[in-house]
C-alpha cells in the first residue's frame, strides 16, 4: 500500500482502537490503579461526600500473599480450587473433544447431524445451561435424583456437599466446553493431508501408529492452542459457578473470579477485589507467556513435523 493512503488504514481502525480503549484498556488501567489503594464502600465518596480512599501502596499484595502461610487462608484454598478446576476442566474438555473428533472425522452416516447435535452445548448461553443443570441438580425434585430413585440407588446431594458440588460445576462447565474443543481438533485433522495416512497403511501402520505417528504430531499445533484458551476461558468462567453453586458450600466452589466479585459487590472492598483482578491477570499472563514459549521451542525442534 502507498505510504500516502496508510491513513485510510487508520481511519478504519479507529472505531475499534476506540472501543478498545474505552472497554477495556481504560477499566484495566483503572483497576490496577485501585488495587494500590484501600477504596471500599464507606470511603469512595458519592454526590454528598468526598473520597477519603488513600494510597496505600504494595499493601493489598502484601497481606495476600503473606495470608497463604496462614492456617487458614481464603486466598490459598480459593487458589487451590482455581487450580484443580481449571485442570480438571480442560483435561476432560481436551480428551472428550478428541475423541469425539476422532469419531466425526470418519465417514459414518448422519455425520452432519452428529455435529449439530453435539455443538448445542456451545451455542446456548451458558447461563442458561447453568439454570437447566442447576434445575436437573435439585435434591428432591431434579432429574438426576429423580433417575437414582427410580433405580433404587442412593440420591446425591449435587448441591448440598463440597465434593458433589465442585463435581456438579465441572459437569457443566465440562458439558459446555467440550463442543469448541471437538470442532477445534476436527477442523486440525481434516488439515492433515490423507497422503500421509495412505502411505502409512500401504507400510502396514495400525490404525493406533497412525494416530500416534501421523495426528497427534500434526495436530499438535491446533491442540495447543486450542488448549491454552480453554485455560484461560476456565480460568475466568464467572458464569457457570456462580449460577449453579454461588460458589458454596461454604466457599468450596469458589474460584479467584467469583471471590474478586464477592469481595467487590458483596464486601465492597473494591482495593482488595482489584488486587485479585491484578493476581488473575498475572497468571494468565505469565502462564501464556510460558506456554508460547514452550509451543515456539517444540516447533523449532521439530516435534510437529
């Protein structure tokens, strides 16, 4: 392009770098800000009264992190949670996903279908998927208890005990997640070109050293990637915990987003809730950096060729 017309360039990028700056650089900017503060309900100010909020430095940060050693801390068992959710959650998302790819990158009749059906989960709001398992969860009148008793089994008290309600959030959240991994994955394999399994049958390749050899190599970059925005997106999924559990019972779903909004909109300590912010947005950074980094060294070594 002639370097006298660039400026047609910007004149369209400008509606986006403005929006840009207006949703979300100027809140994040903001947040931080106020994450070095001690601003809470009392002293934020309002029409009828100044702010008295004052800076106070690395003090949020500080008390957080030095709470982890404490016998007991909310910060540590939240982060813990955060972690064991976010693992659990992308490990079954990545194995289903594949193997329901695996299934659909075959030629068997109605494969169409099979598709729409099985991206469902993904296309309906995930609040409302999160009212409908929360329905199907109810102790004496949901679906699943209603199914155990009809059976002559035990009911489970989805909602009601700390390990069947973390449980339950993973069940959705894994429900609703598994679709983007299965068509992400779907549309890796179909990249790949069948040459290669051709030759590989015509050596005499099992059907398991195909995919060994041939699909997990090749699709190794798709995976990654597909891998890392499901860790973040889990990470940060704010919806489907705090509308099926609240993050109860007594904190044991909570994660780092749905506490940094209960200390924000519950306790209204808003220095300490932009500190969470600040902490979440460093995993993520840190930890997409890492995975970049790994992904960038395993492709220059050649692992997927």
């Amino acid at each position: 392009m002639n370097r006298n017309h660039t400026w047609i360039a910007y004149m369209f990028l400008a509606p986006v770098i403005i929006v840009m700056a207006l949703l979300v650089f100027y809140p994040l900017i903001q947040g931080v800000m106020y994450s070095f503060t001690d601003m809470g309900q009392y002293n934020m100010g309002s029409k009828f009264a100044p702010p008295t909020w004052e800076f106070i430095g690395f003090k949020n940060y500080t008390d957080l992190f030095a709470s982890i050693a404490a016998p007991e801390s909310v910060f540590r068992d939240v982060l813990i949670q955060t972690m064991i959710w976010t693992f659990v959650n992308v490990f079954f998302h990545f194995v289903i996903g594949l193997g329901l790819a695996l299934l659909l990158n075959r030629e068997i009749k109605g494969r169409g279908i099979y598709r729409m059906l099985l991206m469902v989960p993904w296309a309906v709001p995930s609040f409302v998927s999160a009212f409908s398992w929360t329905w199907m969860y109810n102790e004496k009148y949901g679906l699943l208890n209603l199914l155990l008793t009809k059976l002559s089994l035990p009911t489970i008290p989805w909602l009601g005990d700390s390990f069947w309600a973390m449980t339950s959030v993973i069940i959705v959240n894994v429900w609703v997640g598994v679709p983007f991994m299965m068509v992400t994955l779907l549309g890796g394999m179909q990249s790949i070109p069948t040459s290669l399994y051709e030759a590989a049958k015509v050596d005499g390749a099992s059907a398991f050293q195909q995919f060994w050899n041939i699909t997990l190599p090749l699709l190794r970059p798709v995976a990654a990637t597909a891998t890392m925005l499901g860790v973040i997106w889990t990470f940060n999924m704010f919806n489907i915990i705090y509308l099926v559990t609240r993050g109860g019972p007594v904190r044991s779903t909570e994660i780092l987003v749905t506490y940094a909004y209960r200390e924000a909109f519950q306790n209204w300590n808003f220095g300490v809730a932009s500190t969470y912010g600040v902490v979440i947005l460093s995993f993520l950074v840190v930890f997409s950096i890492f995975h970049s980094k790994m992904t960038k060294a395993n492709s220059n070594e050649g692992v997927y060729y």
